[in-house]
C-alpha cells in the first residue's frame, strides 16, 4: 500500500472486491469441469445425480471410465509420444541456439535473432498449414521422380511432431539463452587453463550450470506440446493426439468421461509445473 | 584452436538455419506460390492471382476477415481493461505471500488445456447449463436460457483464454515502479495516466501483441462457443485445407492472416518505438 496517496475504505473495498471476482472468473470454468467428473449422470451438467468414481475407474456401459477406455488412452499414449520428442528435439536446437547466440559475432546475427523468434508471431494454424503445403509438395516431387510414395510426409505424427517443434524451438531458444548470459565465462577459462579442452569445459562447467534452465524448458516445451490444438489439428493423421480426439468427441456431446480426462490433465500438468517452480527456486 | 572454434561455429549453425529454413522460410514460400496459382485441371496449374481476387471481393470471405481483426483488438482492449486493475493489485498493493499466491492462482488455469478451459465455458453457459439454472432459480428467467452461441459468449472466451499473457508482463513492469513518484502529489487520475501508464507500457505492448496474436489465430474458441454468424477466419482457413480441400483458397486466407497479424504487430511496435526483440525476446 502507497501511504501518501489517500484511499478511502469505500475505494478499497470496491477494489478488493474486483480483485476476488477476477478470481472467480479464473477459477469457475476449471471448477466446474473438475465437479462433474464426478456426477452420476450421463450428462455434465445439473442436475446432480450423486457422487461416483465411475468415470475414472468404471468398467461397463453405460459409464466406461478413462482407465478403460481405449481410445483415450491410446491418445494420451500417442500425445505423451510427441510431447516427448517435441521437447527432446526443442531443447537440443534450443541449446544450441543458445550457444550460437550468447558466443559468436557473426554478420546476419541481428536478423537470424529476429528470424528464430518470427515462429511466436505467426498463427499456429498458419504454421501447421505452411508445413502441410511444404510437406506435401515435398511428398509430391518425390512420387514424380522416383514413383515412391513417402507416407511420412503425409499428415500423421512426423508433421505433428514438426510443426510443434518449429515453434516450442523458440521459446526453449529463449529460456535457455536467459540462463546462459547469467554464466561468468572465467569459470570456463579456468578450466581451460588447467588444461581441460573446450567441449569437456562446457560440458562438466557449463551445461550443470544449465542445468535448471534446460529443465525447465524439457517441462515447458512437454507441456506446450501436450496442449497444443492449433498447428496439430492442421498436421493430424489417423492417430490423434488427446486434444484432439477429446475435440471430436466434444462436437459429438459431451459425457462426464471428458470431465474426467480433463481433471487428470489438469493434477498432471500442475504437478509437472510444481516440480518447474522447485527446481527454478533453487539457487 | 581458430580452426576448432570455426567448426564449433558451423556445428551450432547448421541446426538453426536447417529449423528455420526447413520449417519456417521454405514452407512460407511455398505456401506464398500456392496462393498464387489457379487449378486448370487435373495435376494442372496456372499461376494467376485469382485466390485473392476471389479472398478480396466475396462478401463473406471479406466480411470474416474483417470482423475477426476488429473482434481479436476488441478481445486485446478488453482483456487489457480486466487485467490493469488486477495486476497493479498484485504488483503494488498485495504484499509478502498474498503477492506470490495470487499471482500463482493467475497461472494455474493457463497449465490447463485450452480446450478443458473452453469446455468449462460450455458447461457452465450452455441451456442445460449451471447459469441457466441459476438463473431459473433465482427467478430471473422463467425457462432454460441458451448463453453459448453469441458473440459476447466467444468474448468471454477468448478474453478467458490469453489473460495469464497480459498479466504477468504488466505484473513484472508494475513491480519496478518507484514509489517515490507518488510524493509529488497530484490526483490519483493524473498519477494514474502521468506516472503509472507510461512505466507499465513496456509491459501494456508486449502484453497487447501476444493477447492479440492468440485471439486472430484461435480456432477452438470461436467454434465452439461462437454463434453461426461468428465465423472465424481460422474457421475459414481449416474449411478451405480439410473440408474442402482448396488449397490454393485456403493458402490465400492463410497468408493474409499473416499479413494482417504482421501488419498489426509492426504497426503497435512502431507506434511505441519499440523493436520485436525487447519486446518478446
């Protein structure tokens, strides 16, 4: 509170009120997605039917729960595959990047900085399409040349994979790059001088030093993956990734089962973001 | 060690230039040429400008295109207008662990899936719906009230869905504001638009472009909580690619969407005399 400005009680109350209603707005949707997965009814709504774990565990018509239902788990099972290879693939380039940026001058360095972070400012669904178009001119030219047909180039998980990796690139790029301008380079120099060679430097001084940030940014870029619904609804082939299959399923109606994924992604992805907030506290 | 350095050099290159060009130049170039060409017959093309002839003078195509730039400024102003007071609460007023926990609650629902978020939005709007009910029980509504389907229902929606990215920078701006500015008296409007405003516009900029960016290239709000009437030009763009498999049209949409989101950005960032690297770099 700022002493010298003078506010009545009137003001304040107003304005702690606002503030709680902010919260309300934040916190309804997640609510009540989370409350009627536990509702007793075929529908995710009122009226309530009474409290059942049957949407998580159930094993028979008409409430199959999500550890038995199939499809879901197989598209939890094909977006956690991508999820990992996106942040695999993400966190190697965005090192990388990180290296290429913090250590060398080089010409063109301004526009390759702009260039690597243009991916945040293009619509996702205009990445997704930009790499289906590509993809598939790619795919084409090949069957005219060598009448061989390159299913991977056809909408299904490598372009998945791709066209999230084209942009959770940048921000690995970023969170990594944040981290390493902090570290003193006379540590690496003295390991030099007691005659370690330069990729055993970086390797036991700088990259432990690293470390939390490339943490974080595995859990980011996994998280990002996960979520994303834009660029793979463009990129997505028969297997569908989680989002998506509970977006079909959504169009066609919704059952409390989507309320029980749901609250499961919702413990899982807050887990993974606690263990980001702990590794990031430490020192 | 010259030598080894210039490898090192080249090693750390290759995997950007191959992303970028792989990934994000090429394809936009490609994307670019099929916009510009006509199909004459089967495996037959011509190259012409049609697609944008057709883009720029069909009234619905227009009309979307339009309509969803003035919604997605609508949704960044409004989202703005919500989150000032809410961030300078926590920024200046809040204090100690009060300060940290409400700015965690600001992130949590942004861990979440878009479309569990949007999901709520249905459950809690729709006929069948817990404010329908609410308001049946009240009294205030003598039957079941439809709230999905509007465009006030996809404001909700989309303002729901990108706040988190205009309040942590306003958040981050507000807390280094100096207090002392305060001692030099004036009203607390003036204060407000002399002192507070300008310090926070780095955060107000950085804020409105990732707000706005989300809003034009999101697809499962509108879809989902819009109207029929709310098409969006993703809408247009998914319509064209899968449904009816017109890729020139749909490439055309595409490129204009970027070109406006382009065009946008540049226009905000110049305005402000800032470049695209302080602001999200």
């Amino acid at each position: 509170m700022i002493p010298t400005i003078p506010q009545s009680r009137l003001f304040r109350m107003v304005y702690g009120g606002y503030v709680a209603l902010f919260f309300l707005y934040l916190a309804l949707p997640l609510t009540v997605v989370a409350v009627f997965a536990f509702n007793d009814s075929q529908f995710p709504s009122l009226p309530w039917e009474g409290f059942t774990w049957n949407w998580f565990f159930g094993e028979e018509r008409p409430q199959i729960g999500v550890f038995h239902e199939r499809g879901i788990l197989r598209a939890v099972g094909t977006s956690a595959f991508v999820a990992l290879c996106v942040a695999g693939l993400s966190v190697c380039v965005g090192t990388t990047n990180a290296f290429l940026f913090n250590r060398y001058e080089f010409r063109g360095k301004g526009l390759l900085y702009v260039l690597m972070l243009l991916p945040l400012v293009i619509p996702g669904i205009v990445l997704g399409i930009s790499i289906l178009v590509f993809s598939s001119t790619l795919a084409n030219g090949i069957w005219d040349m060598a009448q061989i047909d390159v299913q991977a180039l056809r909408p299904g998980l490598l372009l998945v994979i791709l066209g999230q990796f084209s942009f959770i690139t940048t921000i690995a790029t970023l969170v990594i790059s944040a981290r390493l301008q902090k570290f003193d380079r006379t540590l690496e120099e003295a390991a030099l001088n007691l005659g370690a060679d330069r990729l055993t430097a970086v390797r036991t001084i700088t990259l432990p030093f690293l470390a939390p940030a490339i943490i974080g940014a595995v859990v980011v870029a996994f998280l990002m993956s996960f979520e994303n619904f834009n660029t793979t609804l463009m990129l997505v082939g028969s297997d569908a990734p989680l989002t998506i299959a509970m977006f079909d399923r959504l169009k066609e109606g919704s059952t409390p089962l989507l309320n029980a994924v749901s609250l499961l992604l919702m413990l899982g992805s807050s887990l993974l973001a606690l263990v980001v907030i702990l590794f990031q506290r430490r020192p | 060690m010259r030598n080894q350095s210039r490898i090192a050099f080249f090693l750390l290159l290759t995997p950007l230039l191959l992303w970028l060009g792989l990934l994000i130049i090429i394809p936009h170039i490609d994307m670019l040429l099929i916009s510009l060409r006509e199909r004459i017959s089967f495996g037959v093309y011509e190259p012409s400008l049609t697609q944008y002839e057709k883009a720029l003078t069909e009234p619905l195509y227009l009309r979307t295109f339009w309509r969803t730039a003035v919604m997605s400024v609508l949704a960044t102003g409004m989202t703005l207008l919500i989150a000032f007071p809410v961030a300078y609460y926590i920024a200046k007023m809040a204090k100690g662990r009060l300060q940290q926990v409400l700015f965690m609650l600001c992130l949590i629902p942004f861990y979440v899936s878009e479309l569990v978020r949007t999901f709520g939005w249905m459950i809690l709007l729709r006929e069948t719906g817990l404010v329908s009910n609410l308001l049946q029980w009240t009294g205030l509504a003598d039957q079941p009230v439809e709230l999905l389907y509007t465009d006030a229902t996809m404001m909700v929606g989309l303002v729901y869905t990108s706040m988190l990215f205009m309040v942590v920078p306003l958040v981050t701006t507000l807390e280094s504001l100096v207090e002392a500015g305060y001692d030099l008296g004036g009203s607390g409007l003036s204060v407000l638009r002399e002192i507070i405003i300008p310090h926070a516009m780095p955060g107000i900029v950085s804020g409105c472009i990732v707000v706005f960016m989300l809003s034009l290239g999101n697809y499962l709000t509108p879809t989902m909580l819009g109207g029929k009437d709310s098409l969006w030009f993703t809408e247009m763009i998914y319509n064209q690619f899968i449904v009816r498999s017109n890729w020139e049209l749909g490439a055309a949409f595409g490129f204009m969407l970027l070109v406006l989101s382009s065009a946008i950005v540049w226009g905000m960032l110049r305005l402000t005399g800032r470049t695209l690297r302080e602001t999200i770099g």
